[in-house]
C-alpha cells in the first residue's frame, strides 16, 4: 500500500512546540542544533541495533512508513537540508529546488534498502549537516532563502525547522516524546 503523502506546511513548529513529539523548535539557542542532530542520529543507531532487520521493515499500520522508511527519510532529508543551507550561504536569497519526499521514497524503494547501510548514511549525513550549521557565523544567521510553497526562511529559522524533522520521526517510530 502507498503512504498518502503529507501535504502539511509545518513551519508553525517554529511558533509553538510540535503536540505530537514533544519538540519546541523556536525555543532553545541556534547553537544547540548540532548537538540536537547528532544526539537524535545515535538514538536512531540504538534503535536499529536493538532491532532485527525484519521488524524495521514493518510498517505499523499499512498507511505508516516502516522505522527503515523512516530512517531513509531522515538521511535524505540530511541531504537536502546540507544543500538547502549551501544555498542560503553562498547566494543571495535563494529559492531552493523542489523535492518530492514521497516520490523519492517509491523509487528509491526505501524499504527494500539494507537497514546497516541506511544507519551508517544516516550517521554520515547528520554529521554533514551538523557541522554545516556548526560552521554559521554570526553574520551568516540572519541570510534568506525560499521553499517552493513560498514559505520563507533564515538561516537561523531553518536549523531549528529542521532540527523537528528528525526528532519527529523518531518519535513516529518509538512513540518517545522529545519532552520526556
């Protein structure tokens, strides 16, 4: 069965903690981020080394990705928030190419991808992206940049945007509030 896509704007998560797992983007320091990401990748490295390949590939309810689904989601979005922030530090006031997370999760057949490779990818680019937001100067923070749906971001807005993502859907797997 196909996921239905979510179609959400999330970006009030910068405004209000998210009720589903906890996490309150808008609060915190810009400079926690890092660590934030780094802290959630090794929570998913446990989870996937306390877990056999079998049941990662689960999916709980047929209309809701599997951990691994989600894992790869996360690694991706890694990637692309790495570009995204590029973008934004190199250009002036760049308009970020589309991405259809849904599209790339059919074709790039995450559920049938090695759950040991998607972990250490996943590992690798949080890394990535954590150390490009660890490398932001002060002058840096304040640069804009634009999604596709015309919602707008700092630099600054989209390391505490993002930061949700991959806490998010940890939660969506372990059912762990970011609060508790």
């Amino acid at each position: 069965m196909t996921i239905t896509p979510d179609t959400k704007n999330w970006t009030w998560v910068l405004e209000r903690p998210c009720p589903e797992c906890g996490f309150a983007a808008g609060a915190g320091s810009r400079d926690e981020v890092p660590a934030l990401l780094r802290a959630n990748a090794e929570a998913w490295r446990a989870y996937f080394a306390q877990n056999d390949p079998e049941h990662v590939r689960m999916r709980p309810d047929p209309d809701k990705w599997s951990p691994l689904e989600y894992a790869c989601h996360v690694r991706d979005c890694n990637k692309i928030y790495s570009l995204r922030v590029g973008l934004m530090l190199e250009e002036d006031d760049p308009q970020y190419p589309n991405w259809d997370q849904d599209s790339t999760a059919v074709e790039d057949k995450y559920n049938e991808q090695d759950p040991d490779t998607v972990i250490a990818e996943l590992i690798d680019t949080t890394e990535q992206v954590a150390t490009r937001f660890a490398s932001v100067s002060a002058d840096q923070w304040k640069r804009t940049g634009h999604r596709g749906d015309g919602s707008d971001f700092t630099v600054e807005s989209l390391a505490r945007y993002f930061a949700h993502d991959p806490i998010h859907h940890l939660w969506d797997v372990t059912g762990k509030r970011h609060d508790s």
